[in-house]
C-alpha cells in the first residue's frame, strides 16, 4: 500500500494514520473539524492536504451514526479503490449503505478492538492497534482487492485479523464491550452523590469495576444509539440475575432456614458462574488464562522507585507477566502486585528481600 486517506481524525484514524505514516504510506487525512485533521498532521499522521487523485485505501473512522453517508459520499466521488471504515458496529452501517443503493463490492466492515479512555487525535498512537484483535466483515460480494488491502493494513498497524459475520460481531461487542462500559457507568454513578467518608474507603476493587467509566459519554452514546437491539438484550438477562440476587438477598434477613439455604445457594451459584465466566477470558498475548503468583511489594511514592523494582526483578532473572499498583490512603506509598508464573515467586521474593525490598504476605 502506497496512499490512504483517513476520513475522521479521531483516536482511532489518527492512530491508524500514524502507524501507516511510519512504515511508508503517504496517508491524506480528512474532517469535518479543521482543526483536528491540522492536529493530526501536526502529530506527524500524514497530510491535511487533499490528495492529487484516487487513493488504495479510503479509512472511514467516524461516528458509527455518520459512517453510512460518510462512505457513500467517498465512493460516490471515487476517492479510492477501496473503502473500510472502523466503527464498533457493523450491521446497521451496512443495512443503511444498501438502503442507499450504494455499491458496496469495494467495501469492507472492520472493527479493531482498542480504544482508550481518552479521545481526539491527541489521545492517538501509532501502536494502538499493536497484537489487538481486528474483525473483518467480508461477505461473499467484498472484492478481493479489498480484502487483501484491509490485511495489508492490519499487518501494517501490526493487529490481528479475526472474520466474523457483522451481526454476530454486533452481538459479541455488546457482550464483551458495550454492556460493560454501561455496567461501569451504573456502579460509578452510585458514587456521584456518595458520603466522602465512604468514597475514602475506595480500593482496588471499585477502581477496577469503574475504570472505563471514565470514558467520554458522548463517545458512548453514538455507540449505544447505533447497536441498542443487542445490549438490550444482554442487560435483559443481566437485568434477571440481578433481580434474583436482590431476592436473594433480602431472603438472608428471613428467620426461616430453608428460605436463607436457598437463598445463600442462589448466591452462591452467581458467584460461582462468574468464576468460570472470568476464566474464559484470553490471558496474556491472547493465550489461554494461566494461574499466575503473586509477589506483593511495599514501595515508596517517589520517582526511580518503580524502575528499580522492575530492574531488581530483572536481575533474579525473572519475567514479571503483569503488574498491579494499590496506593495507600493518606500516605505516600504503595503495595506493587508482581505477577509471575508460580515457580519463579519463592526465588523472586528471595530477591527482592536480599536487596532491602518489604514484602507483604
């Protein structure tokens, strides 16, 4: 791929053009925001500059609401050979383009499965998309040329090519993607108007469940509007769990045995599908989940301290497969969770003593 243009210099086409940017293509970047696209360009994304003529590749990365007009208008001026666009659903966009009687044999679906909390160009990265899974919605009309323009670029952002069918990728997203982020919001704003003494207690626990939250919710909106059928129905069966654990719940209270056995059963049974519903999601690299130790860590809040952590870690020769950091309240300092595979904790731990590191147990 020589040329592109990138239409929607948001997060997600600003990191795809700064990625094709660095490996060679000349990329043309197009807004309906001047300023963003001159943000983009400033960044290193490519040119503000309209192209000379037809590009390969015609990246559409605007709102999912906007993508059906925004591809009819580039293919209905010839602005490339073929045309993708990166929006989180897939089925709607292309009923709409058929509705408008829009060829659609240059075009293909994609969807890659990152983001950030942030938005805008200046929340881009060129290695946003780096190991990330990327869906592809070919149907037996997609022109080869496409297809094989699409892999080119995931092999250029240096994503992972997954195929699916768009309403099955519709319904998997608001499984795994979209009920989540509401989920998120609905526990956050339970804090909204919390006592301070209560938020005070906050721990790893509630920034885990409410980081997404932290999303823009306009961002959310054009995704929700757009794939509503789908996260309906899996906040339904949501909706149902949660009702009986609430029933559950309340059943604790009751001086009735047999009413609290069931009840504690019930319990029991959510927390127990959860477990094996955690279990199923992809570890590290998209491997199956392994079991890994935990090496805990007492370390000051002061700059260099988490660098020699990691290089006293690196010195006893072992790999560290992930991390966690749980800051103290009201004091200076932190517990660092080190990850690694179980036989390499006790010579880990041996270690990180030796050299004058505090461990928790």
């Amino acid at each position: 791929m020589r040329t592109a243009l990138v239409i929607g210099t948001g997060l997600m086409g600003t990191s795809a053009a700064l990625a094709l940017t660095a490996r060679g293509v000349d990329v043309y970047l197009s807004d309906h925001d001047d300023s963003a696209a001159r943000t983009a360009a400033a960044l290193g994304a490519g040119s503000a500059e309209p192209p000379a003529g037809p590009v390969e590749l015609v990246i559409v990365a605007v709102p999912p609401a906007h993508v059906a007009h925004a591809l009819a208008d580039a293919i209905g001026r010839g602005l490339g050979r073929g045309y993708l666009d990166v929006a989180s659903v897939k089925g709607g966009p292309r009923r709409e383009l058929e509705a408008l009687g829009v060829d659609l044999t240059g075009y293909l679906g994609t969807h890659p499965m990152a983001g950030r909390e942030r938005s805008g160009p200046l929340a881009a990265t060129a290695e946003l998309f780096e190991g990330r899974p990327w869906v592809l919605t070919p149907t037996p009309g997609t022109d080869t040329e496409v297809l094989n323009l699409a892999l080119e670029l995931l092999a250029l952002c240096r994503a992972v090519p997954v195929v699916m069918d768009a309403d099955a990728h519709d319904r998997a997203v608001a499984l795994v993607s979209h009920t989540p982020q509401l989920v998120s919001s609905m526990v956050a704003a339970r804090l909204e108007h919390a006592e301070e003494s209560a938020v005070r207690l906050c721990g790893q626990g509630i920034l885990d469940v409410t980081r997404i939250a932290g999303s823009e919710p306009g961002m959310w909106m054009d995704i929700l509007t757009a794939n509503p059928g789908p996260v309906a129905d899996v906040l339904a069966d949501l909706a149902t769990d949660l009702a009986e654990t609430v029933a559950a719940l309340r059943a604790l209270q009751s001086a009735d045995d047999d009413k609290r056995r069931d009840s504690e059963a019930g319990i029991e049974d959510v927390l127990r599908r959860g477990y094996a519903g955690r279990a199923k999601v992809p570890g590290k690299h998209g491997t199956a989940p392994k079991p890994y130790e935990i090496v805990a860590v007492l370390i000051g809040d002061q700059p260099g301290e988490l660098a020699r952590l990691f290089a006293d870690a690196g010195e006893a020769g072992v790999n560290i497969e992930d991390v966690r950091i749980e800051h103290s309240t009201g004091q200076q300092a932190g517990l660092v969770q080190l990850m690694v595979e179980p036989r390499s904790a006790p010579t880990l731990a041996v270690a990180l003593r030796g050299r004058g590191w505090a461990l928790r147990q």
